[in-house]
C-alpha cells in the first residue's frame, strides 16, 4: 500500500501555530525534515508520520495542553486547497459539513469524518485516525477548532455548536475549551465532533456560490480518486463514475475492471461491510447532489447522467436517499 500522506499547506496551520507560541517555525520544521516554511505547490504532500512528529513535539514543547484550539486564528482558504473554497462557496453550513465529510481525505489520509442526522440537528464526527493518544487529542481540538472557524467565517457570526464531545480525558481546566467553543463541552466521550442545531445548520449563507462549490467538488472528486487509487471502494468508485452515463453499470463488469472473478469482488466488499449495489446508490447519490447544485443541469439532463432509463426512477431513488424530489431539494434552503 502507498505511504499515506497530508496536504503539505494544510500542515503551515501548525507551524503558524506554534509560532504564536514563541517556537520559530523555520527551525521546527528544518528538525522534522521540512526543507521551507513557503506556502507550497497545491499539489504538495507530505508523509502522514511527518503530520504525527510534528503534533507530537508541538505537545512537548508547548506548556498549554489546550494550545491547538489556536489553530482556528491560524489558517487561510489556501491552506486547505480546494475544500478550503468548496466549504466556503457552500449554500449551508449542513452542505459544508457535508463537503468536509466527503473530502477529509484530501487534507489527510489517516484522517475521516462524517454527518449524522439527529432529532437535535447535525453531528459532526471527527476521526484523526490516531487513538486515544496525546497527539491524537492535540489533533483532535486542531481539527474541531478549525471547523468551528470555518463555520463562523461561513455564518458570519459568533456561532456555537450546541454540544461539542471530546474522546481527550478531562483537563485540570475546563474554561479555555468552553471559551473557545462558548457552548457545553463533554470529554472523555467515546468521539470527538460537535453538534449544530437544524436552525444552525440550514440557515443560507451570504457566502454561498453553487457555481464556484459546484466546480470545487469535481476538482475534489478527481483528487480524491487520484489519492485513493490503491483502494477498493475508490477504484470501484471510479469505474462506477465512468460508466454512470453510458447506464447502470453492472458488478461483472466491475469486477472485470478490477481483474476479479464476480464472487471474489463480491467477497472482498463484504469484507469492508460494502456491497456492489450499496456503492452504486453512494455513488449516484453524491453525484446527483453536484449536479442539482448546477442550475444549468436540466433534471432530464441529471437523470441519464446517473445512468437512469427514466426520470420518474431517478425522482424515486432520490426521494429513498432524501426524502424530497429533485426539483424540491433545488428549491430547498441551503441545498
């Protein structure tokens, strides 16, 4: 399996950060084996062990045990890529959220997160990928805190997670974490992730451009791909992408595409808790989320694009994945 690696200009967030903390950046880097501090090339990445060393001496060197809630005053568009500009051009913060779930693993491949829907609003799960670790909780009040920025910057306000849960052992004090977030914060919990209330999550935002999101996410859709193409469920993914248009693709001829017998590619999915048609509605679903967020994509043009004989079955499968009709999520708020 390929080395797993990390956005290189994500990675300048910390390094602005422990410079806030007195550390020179240029000196810390030079000792993990990073040769500049510049904002690197987009296309940049980096060893994920490098991402842990850092986090790790960056907990050594820094008395607070609460400093990576700093990181929120650290970071740019640029240093996320182009997930940086796909959350900010979103039309929610859900979509947003929802946008970061999707396209984690561009930042960081260790890295994952998702969105539950509850009756209370819109959980966010947050996996570092590193345990229950000193650094896995540095990087976990990284993340978050950074999340929580991002969605401040989206809203326009001093927003507050309704409830934010943290997998770290409760610290000797509690008041930089319920400063930082300004709402209740439970660790010791079994996730790190936050909660936003439904009136939170859905509210439009003034930042919103579906143009520029809808762009962002094909770039990401790419990149993830690229990164992923040692995967299973990416490369089948990929095929699945490549042959939406021409109709419903079939498992043999993915299994074909991957030089696997039918039942071995069955057996392996099983293996990751996937199947063959549980792939093919995460696929079309996704997709056809992107494309109602063009307004130049016609519904009729959308249904064949997924691979639909007929309008009237894709209206079906997007009322089973959304519980609306295309044309009413196009006119929902915030889709």
């Amino acid at each position: 399996m390929a080395t797993e690696t990390f956005l290189a200009s994500f990675g300048l967030v910390g390094l602005r950060l422990i410079e806030r903390h007195g550390i020179d950046p240029a000196h810390f880097a030079r000792e993990l084996g990073i040769p500049s501090t510049a904002l690197p090339d987009a296309r940049t990445r980096l060893p994920s062990a490098l991402l842990d060393s850092a986090f790790e001496k960056a907990a050594r060197c820094i008395p607070d045990p609460a400093f990576a809630l700093g990181a929120a005053e650290c970071w740019h568009p640029s240093h996320l890529g182009t997930l940086g500009y796909a959350w900010l051009s979103s039309g929610s913060l859900r979509t947003a959220l929802k946008r970061m779930a999707r396209y984690t693993k561009t930042l960081g491949q260790r890295m994952s997160s998702r969105c539950v829907e509850t009756p209370e609003g819109l959980q966010f799960i947050y996996d570092h990928g590193r345990g229950d670790t000193l650094t896995g909780w540095v990087m976990a009040d990284f993340g978050l805190s950074l999340i929580v920025s991002l969605c401040r910057t989206n809203d326009g306000t001093d927003l507050a997670p309704a409830l934010v849960t943290l997998r770290r052992p409760t610290p000797a004090t509690i008041r930089p974490y319920e400063d930082f977030f300004g709402g209740p914060v439970r660790f010791g919990e079994t996730h790190d992730g936050l909660l936003l209330s439904w009136q939170v999550a859905d509210r439009p935002l003034p930042t919103s451009n579906r143009e520029l999101a809808t762009t962002c996410d094909a770039i990401l859709a790419s990149e993830l791909a690229t990164l992923q193409n040692d995967d299973l469920e990416s490369r089948c993914r990929a095929h699945l992408l490549h042959e939406l248009t021409s109709g419903e693709p079939s498992d043999t001829r993915l299994a074909e595409s991957l030089g696997l017998s039918t039942r071995t590619l069955q057996r392996k999915l099983a293996a990751l808790g996937l199947s063959y048609r549980g792939l093919l509605e995460k696929t079309r679903y996704e997709l056809a989320l992107r494309y109602l967020d063009d307004p130049k994509k016609s519904v009729t043009e959308i249904t064949f694009l997924l691979g639909f004989s007929e309008q009237s079955a894709f209206t079906r499968a997007f009322k089973r994945w959304n519980g609306k009709a295309p044309s009413d999520y196009r006119q929902s708020p915030g889709s």
